[in-house]
C-alpha cells in the first residue's frame, strides 16, 4: 500500500508542478495574445485503442455500482421491514 501511496503522491506532485508552471506561462501572456491550442492539462494523452478500453471500463464500473446500489437498497429496504414489523 506504501508504493501505492508514493505513486499517488508523486503523480500528483508532478500534476501541481506542471500546473504551476502552466499558470506562469498564462500570467505571462498578454490579454490579447490567441488562445492556446492545448488548455486542457489533464485530457488524456491516449491512443483511440487505448480510450475505447477506458471507456469500456467505465461502463463496466457503472454497471458494477450501479448493481452495489441497488444491492444495498434492496438489503437496507429489508432492514427497515423486519424493524418495521418487529
């Protein structure tokens, strides 16, 4: 869980020192300078084989809390009738 942690830690302090050095950059630009082509610092850099498999995940994951939800309704709505009629 350690190295998990680590990892997470340096993703993010990369991502914090990119946006600092990004907000730099903009604050150094005039008002009237075009916009940048490439604003979105967090938009995946991925290839189309590799977004179709994340979003097949994603739908994945949805179906997967979708159906806990509704698990967890179902067992909380039994709780409350057996307490109901107890």
């Amino acid at each position: 869980m350690a190295d998990a942690t680590t990892a997470a830690k340096a993703r993010i302090d990369k991502a914090l020192a990119l946006l600092e050095r990004r907000m730099k950059d903009l604050k150094a630009r005039p008002a009237s300078a075009p916009p940048i082509g490439d604003d979105d610092l967090f938009a995946p850099r991925a290839d189309a084989g590799r977004l179709a498999e994340l979003e097949d995940a994603g739908r994945e994951a949805r179906a997967a809390l979708a159906a806990s939800a509704k698990a967890i309704r179902s067992i909380l709505a039994d709780d409350q009738d057996s307490a109901g009629s107890a």
